[in-house]
C-alpha cells in the first residue's frame, strides 16, 4: 500500500496540527481550498480535521477502468472493483468522513462525473444538481511532487496508483454522505449498489440523515435508535459541552453575594445565546457576502457581551477577584476564537501551496472566503 499518498502524519505548526495539511499529498499539491470547503461541506476549514478525511485510491481504479468502457454503471464494473467500492463508501459513511479525495489523471475526470452523478442530497456537499465529483487543485503533474522528485515514493508504486506521473493530474473529491444519499435517491441500479454495500451493517455510527436514507430503499442494517445514534455524534457532543460549560459558567455566581440577579436566567441566557453565538462567528469568518458577515458580526458581539452585562447590571460592588475571574473568561474565549481564525488561515494558506504562517496567507484569504 502506497502509505506516503493517503496516510496522514504529525505536522509540526502548532496552528495547522491534526488538520487536513496532515497529508503530504495535500500539502504538496496545488489545492483550491475553497473547493475543499464547498466540497466537503465543512463551515470552517481548520475544523476538517486529519481523521474526517480520507485519501482513496478507488478513483483512480474506476477511472482506469472507465477509460476503456461505454457504460459508467455500478453493475458494469468488475466484481473486484465493486467489492472495493462497496467497502470505500460502507467504510466512509460509518466513520462520518466529511471529504474522501483521490488522486486522477485529468482525462479521467469526465467518466468518473458521469459515473457519480449529480447531487440530490441537501445539506450534504456541494448544492444540489451540482457534480458530486470535484476538481480541488490545479492540474499538475504529479513527476513535480516532492514525493517523487525526492525518492520517497517508487517508480513502480508510482505507476500503479497515479498512472504516469509525466502526464497532467488533478486532485478531485467528493462527500461522502452526498454521494450516498444521491444514490439512494438515484437509479435502480445505484440503489442495489447501495443495499449491498450496508447489508447488516451496524448502523450506531452511521448519522440520522443517512441512516433515514438507508432505511427508505429497505437496507437491511442493523437499526439503532437515534438517542443511540447520537452518542457516536461529534455534533451531539458539541451541544453537550456548551451545555456544560455554561452551567459550570452560572454555577459560581450562586456564591457572589452581591449578585441580584437570577442565577438561572443567566444560565439559561448562557446556554440559549450559544447557538446564534455561533452561528454569528462562522457567518463573520467565512460567508461570502459583506452582509452577511456584518450581521454575523452584530450577532456574536450581542450574544458574546449579553450574559456578562445581565451580570454587571444586576450586582454592584463586586470585589476585585470577581471582576479578575470575569475579565479572564472574557479573554480566554477572545483568545480561543482568535486562535480558530489563524487556524482557518493558516490551513488555508497551506493547501494553496503558501507558507503556514497565518501572517503570509493573504493570498489563501482571497482564494478560499
């Protein structure tokens, strides 16, 4: 197996570690990243992390196969190849992968489009009715890839998995759940394909969106319930300790005596405010329209600041410790979004080819907001 194409290692930078960059082939490769954005779905590129990406060598099988074929049908493909396609998407919905991509040669991209097919998932990828399948970099040749210029990848291994590295490639992606929801809303064939490849498949781990699409054309996997489902979530851990954290945020107030206020309107303000909170700084950091992110702005300076002035409003001559503990929480959650913004620049900045210092990546910034 060709580990130095789709394994992952450690990355040094601080800023980028256990993040997409954890790839060489991604790091050395010319990437678009506002294509891996609007691919993979993510709302912020330093939250796709190393482990919800996956580097397949399928692809470029299919393309090769396809490039001799008429058909671009799932029952026209060999057994082998259907055995392994199966596995890629059963193993990349199951682990809640947000972007699967593979390294093709360029001819190979129109076939394997066909073969995909457009997307019908919402909320899953790319918008509906665009191309399930992707271009993420430029086209290159791969004989230009440190990988290969400095021996670290074989001849050999080279001409089985990329084809020839003299001739022009590209980087190309898809979701994972787009492309399994497209299907189960796809031909008669597809669906098959899609039955087969879940028969008895634990389903705990597979995500309620997928799951409800799985269970319409009838695949016999084995059901679990969503409460069940949820605990396999990242999204439903998320929500949980922001719940946390706002109640260990409330709970020493009940031990400030000067507060006159309602310990759980300030709780339930905390936890109320956290969701539009969010939403108002993943608007102001990544949305295209001027707008938007104004209001994004607006929204989280409201929700940031409206828990702490109840708390100022409703209390007076707080003791200088009290003030010191709020200033600090203050400054923490300013310094933990501020890291989370060079991150997503940083990231940004190292898959368009750049240094990953947030500091030179005014280029990435333009390419990928």
């Amino acid at each position: 197996m060709a580990a130095i194409l789709t394994g992952a290692e450690g990355h040094a930078h601080l800023l980028t570690r256990h993040s997409a960059l954890s790839y060489p082939l991604l790091r050395q490769a010319p990437m678009h990243p506002v294509q891996i954005k609007r691919v993979s779905g993510i709302d912020r590129l330093g939250n796709l992390s190393a482990r919800s990406v996956t580097i397949s060598l399928v692809p470029f099988r299919l393309g090769s196969f396809f490039a001799a074929a008429d058909s671009f049908s799932p029952s026209d493909i060999p057994q082998a190849l259907t055995e392994s396609l199966a596995s890629e998407l059963r193993g990349l919905v199951t682990s809640r992968q947000h972007l699967v991509v593979g390294l093709v040669p360029v001819t190979h991209v129109e076939a394997l489009r066909e073969f995909f097919g457009t997307n019908k998932a919402v909320n899953a990828g790319v918008a509906v009715g665009d191309y399930l399948l992707n271009e993420l970099s430029e086209h290159f040749l791969p004989a230009d890839l440190p990988m290969l210029s400095e021996g670290q990848l074989s001849d050999q291994i080279a001409g089985r998995y990329m084809g020839d590295p003299r001739e022009p490639h590209v980087i190309v992606g898809m979701s994972p759940s787009a492309w399994l929801r497209t299907w189960t809303a796809g031909t008669d064939q597809q669906r098959k394909f899609v039955a087969m490849a879940f028969n008895g498949t634990d389903s705990s781990k597979i995500s309620s969106a997928n799951y409800r699409a799985l269970r319409q054309i009838g695949t016999p996997v084995i059901p679990s319930s969503r409460a069940y489902r949820s605990l396999f979530s990242p999204k439903f851990w998320a929500y949980v300790i922001i719940f946390v954290y706002s109640t260990l945020r409330a709970l020493p107030v009940t031990f400030v005596e000067n507060f006159h206020g309602s310990v759980a309107f300030l709780w339930a303000m905390d936890v109320i405010t956290a969701i539009p909170y969010t939403w108002g700084l993943v608007a102001f950091v990544t949305a295209h329209k001027y707008w938007v992110r104004f209001v994004g702005l607006a929204v989280t300076i409201i929700t940031f600041v409206a828990p702490y002035a109840y708390f100022w409003s409703h209390g007076q001559d707080y003791s200088w410790w009290v003030n010191a503990v709020v200033v600090l929480m203050i400054a923490g959650a300013v310094c933990y979004e501020g890291f989370n913004y060079w991150r997503d620049h940083a990231v940004a900045a190292g898959l368009a080819g750049g240094s990953a210092d947030p500091a030179q990546s005014v280029y990435a910034q333009a390419q990928w907001k």
